[in-house]
C-alpha cells in the first residue's frame, strides 16, 4: 500500500462525508441564518428560539434525505471492502 493509495482513501472519506453531512450543515445553516436575521429585526434575543427551529429542520432532512445519506455510505464502504485485497497485494 503506497502513499498514493492512502492518499486518495483518505479523500475519498473526507468527500463522502462531506456529501453526506452538507444537507443537514445547510439546512441548519439556513434555518440559523433567518432566525438570526429575525431575532435582529424584532430585538428578541432568545437562545432557544434558534435551537427548537433548527432541530425541526434537521430531523426533516433526516427523514427526507436519510434513505440516500446511508446508502451513500454503504457504497462508500461496498467499495472499500472491494478494494482490501488489491490494497493488500500491494497493487
């Protein structure tokens, strides 16, 4: 196993992590964002006004887009234990 080969392992997690993490980071982004903007214009600065919103979006992006973030990670890993042994050979 060379360092080419560890090398493009690693980025291959750190996109399929990062493909399956950016709905949720963006959706809280964004619920974040408006409630930011709404606690400025009406002077309310309420700590938890922002984190019941965002928890509701995020489990909805759970309950939406979760089928498809863990079948990304089963292909991910499919392909991982497809790759053991040329890995191990040295190939």
């Amino acid at each position: 196993m060379n360092e080419q080969a560890i090398l493009q392992l690693a980025a291959g997690a750190m996109m399929t992590a990062a493909k399956v993490a950016a709905p949720i980071v963006l959706a809280a982004m964004g619920v974040g964002l408006i409630i930011s903007l709404f606690q400025s214009v009406t002077q309310i600065q309420e700590a938890t006004l922002t984190f019941v919103p965002k928890v509701i979006v995020v489990g909805l992006v759970l309950t939406i887009a979760g089928h498809w973030m863990i079948g990304t990670f089963v292909t991910y890993t499919h392909n991982l234990f497809a790759m053991v042994p040329q890995l191990l050979s040295g190939g």
